[in-house]
C-alpha cells in the first residue's frame, strides 16, 4: 500500500495476489479469459477448473482452513515427502494451488520436473523436425549439459 502511495496509484485498489494483478492489467486479462472461457473449443471441465482457480476456491488445505474444514494449513504433500525421507515436517510451507502447481513442492517436484522434461523434449525434437537440410544450426541435445567449451571442442572446422 505505500509503494503505490508513493508511486501516485493511492486511488487504484492495493490487490497484492498475483490473480488479482493479471485481471486488472490493460489490454490482456479479463479479454484473454473472456476469449477463453467463450470458446466453443475448450471443454466445459476445463472452463470450470479455471473459474475454480480465479476464484480462489481450489480445494486445498488453505481454502479448506478458511471455512473452518481444516485447522492446518501445511502441505500434506511436501509432509508426506518429507515423512518418506526421515526429515522434520515442522515449517512445512503453506499448501495453496500455486504452491502444488510449482516444483517448490516436494511432493510435486518429481511430477512437476517430468512434465517439464517432457514439454521441452516435445520441443526439441518438433525444433528439429522443422529445421531444414541447408541449415547451418546445430541443436545440442536436451539429454546432456553442454558448456561453451565442450561445444568449441566439438566443433569440426
């Protein structure tokens, strides 16, 4: 609230969640979703599946301790993995929607992490299959690390 006070914005609303920042950016947001969630296209599921999200309403341990259904907000993923590796499960981060969609979760990290692999390789190789013969660029491979002197050595000249 005093950054936007000091900024002149003192007559806009002082909205400090990530959501409520995107739907009140100009030209995107609320347009974006509106085209989204009138698209004939996209299942109904996942229309209400983002409703649900922008509402704030996912059932997760922080909504659910909100109307009085849970009394412990602590992730009950992040527990379970840390129960598995003998670690504490004392100052478990809070469990919200962003927190198990993220791979700061660690009982999300691995699921997180393979769906990451996985889109990037999908990339790589439509990258790949696109490229033409003539081309001149060369894709290193997304199974290994590569390091400018590791390319330069391979490098034939």
């Amino acid at each position: 609230m005093r950054a936007r006070a000091e900024q002149g914005n003192i007559n806009h609303p002082a909205y400090g969640t990530w959501t409520a920042e995107f739907m009140l950016r100009q030209h995107e947001s609320r347009a974006f979703l509106g085209k989204y969630l009138n698209d004939p296209r996209v299942l109904w599921r996942h229309k209400r599946r983002e409703m649900i999200v922008i509402a704030g309403i996912t059932p997760v341990a922080k909504w659910l301790a909100k109307i009085k259904q849970r009394s412990d907000v602590s992730c009950r993923l992040c527990k379970s993995a840390q129960e598995q590796l003998g670690a504490s499960t004392e100052n478990l981060p809070e469990e919200t929607y962003g927190h198990i969609k993220s791979a700061f979760c660690d009982g999300m990290a691995t699921t997180v992490t393979a769906a990451h692999h996985f889109i990037w390789r999908h990339l790589y190789a439509s990258m790949q299959a696109a490229q033409t013969p003539t081309s001149k660029l060369r894709f290193v491979t997304p199974d290994k690390e590569s390091s400018m002197s590791t390319l330069w050595q391979e490098e034939v000249f």
